[in-house]
C-alpha cells in the first residue's frame, strides 16, 4: 500500500512535465483527470449529483457545493472514449484503496463493474468477483450506492469492500443495521484490510473523499486549466 500512496503523485508530475514537452509516450503512461470528488458527511445525495448535471433534484438533500466536484467531462462520457476510470479512497490525508476499471464504451455507471476491473489494491477483489452487488445503483432499498458487496444478509452479517450510505428518501425503511444507522450523510465505508469486511465487525473505514478519474485515449487534448510544469530541455 505504502509504495502506491508514495509512487503515484512522483508518477503524476514525471506525467505533467512529459505532456508538457510533447513528447510522444508510449502506453504504460497514463494521464488521469479527475471528473467527480465528494466528501462524506456534507448531508446531500452522492448518487443524485454523480447521475444528474444540475444540483437539488430532491426537496429532502439540500446540496453543499463544497462537499463536491463534478467536472463537465462527465456529461461527455458516452461521446468521447474513455481509456480507463480509477476510483479513489482518501482517508486522513493519505490514499487507501484504489480500483481501476477499462472505460471503453461505458457510460456514467456502466464502467464500475467487475467485468470491467482491470487493477484492485483489494486483494480479493478481481474480475472473477463472486458476489451478488457490484454497482454504482447499490442497494437502493436502503438507499446504499457504489456497492460491492459479497452476499445480502437478512440478519446484518454483511461482507463487503465499498459502500456509500446515503440518507434514505423520505417514506422509505431502511432496514437499519448498526452500520447504516449515522448521523452525517454520505458516509463513505470501505474495508481497512486488503480483503473485504464484515460490516458488522465494526472495523471498517469511513473515508473522507472519493473521487472518480478518467484517462482518455493518447489523441484527446489535455485540459488547457492544468498547471504549468517547469520546462525542462534535452
Ligand atoms: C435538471 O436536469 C434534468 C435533466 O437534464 C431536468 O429534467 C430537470 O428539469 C433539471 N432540474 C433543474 C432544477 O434545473
Ligand atoms: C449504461 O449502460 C448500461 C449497460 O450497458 C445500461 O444498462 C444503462 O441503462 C446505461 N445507463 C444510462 C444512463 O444510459
């Protein structure tokens, strides 16, 4: 884990500053933008502002626009070809979990999901996932979205790797397990380990942020908003 949390900004600036001279890279270079970023606890809707351009679809979830960011390359998902989507687990200030999926021809939700996973720092966790949920969709029962989850309980003795727990919309039952049953809406709940958690068990994470990032075919123009490396000559 160390080595990931140390290598991947030193990657990212050897990426800027190569960008910026032009020079044509080969295929292990990968140039993410992020695209989607939210924080737990901010009391709004994860799933609604991933899903939907504009804000406060819902009476019940005022937004916080602070609590989140949502770039307009995510209205451009199915018209330009994304070569891969990495999601994020930040939690006191250092990365913890990682997963990368294929992009291609996938759309807002379509790309998280087992069939496309290409890289998990869960050790358990691959494109032969055996569970019953793998979706940004969740449980919607219970109002619990970017769910992978190992087998639904009846009795709360869930395993699982990710979750969001959003609030319940009003007039819905949200069958509380101790888990679910918080004060500050979103709470982003992962598994500590390098293998899935029973929720139950109590020692599972709640991450600070999530965020969702897209690299895109060698061809696409780099977002003119990028800082300006140093430029460094041969
Ligand atoms: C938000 O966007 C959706 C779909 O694009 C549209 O149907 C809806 O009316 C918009 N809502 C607001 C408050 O602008
Ligand atoms: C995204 O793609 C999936 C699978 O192809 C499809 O079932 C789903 O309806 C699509 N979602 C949208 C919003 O187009």
């Amino acid at each position: 884990m160390r080595v990931v949390v140390y290598l991947v900004p030193v990657t990212l600036v050897f990426t800027l500053v190569l960008a910026d001279t032009n020079i044509i890279f080969d295929n292990r270079q990968t140039i993410w933008e992020p695209v989607f970023r939210f924080y737990g606890g901010g009391n709004w809707h994860s799933q609604n502002d991933y899903i939907l351009p504009n804000k406060s679809m819902d009476d019940d979830h005022d937004d916080d626009d602070r609590a989140q960011f949502r770039s307009f390359q995510m209205e451009r998902w199915e018209n330009e070809r994304n070569k891969k989507v990495k999601l994020e687990l930040f939690d006191d200030g250092r990365k913890v979990h990682e997963l990368v999926f294929d992009g291609d021809f996938s759309n807002k939700t379509s790309w998280f999901s087992p069939q496309k996973l290409q890289y998990s720092s869960w050790k358990d966790l691959s494109s032969q996932f055996i569970g019953d949920e793998f979706s940004v969709d969740g449980d919607r029962d219970d109002d619990n979205h970017w769910t992978i989850r190992n087998k639904k309980s009846l009795t709360c003795d869930e395993e699982g790797w990710l979750t969001v727990v959003d609030r319940p919309r009003k007039g819905r039952n949200r069958c509380v397990c101790s888990y679910e049953d918080i004060d500050d809406y979103p709470a982003i709940l992962y598994s500590r380990d390098s293998s899935k958690t029973k929720w139950s068990a109590g020692s599972y994470g709640k991450a600070d942020m999530m965020q969702i990032s897209i690299s895109k075919y060698q061809q696409m123009q780099q977002p003119q908003t990028q800082a300006q490396p140093p430029r460094f000559r041969k």
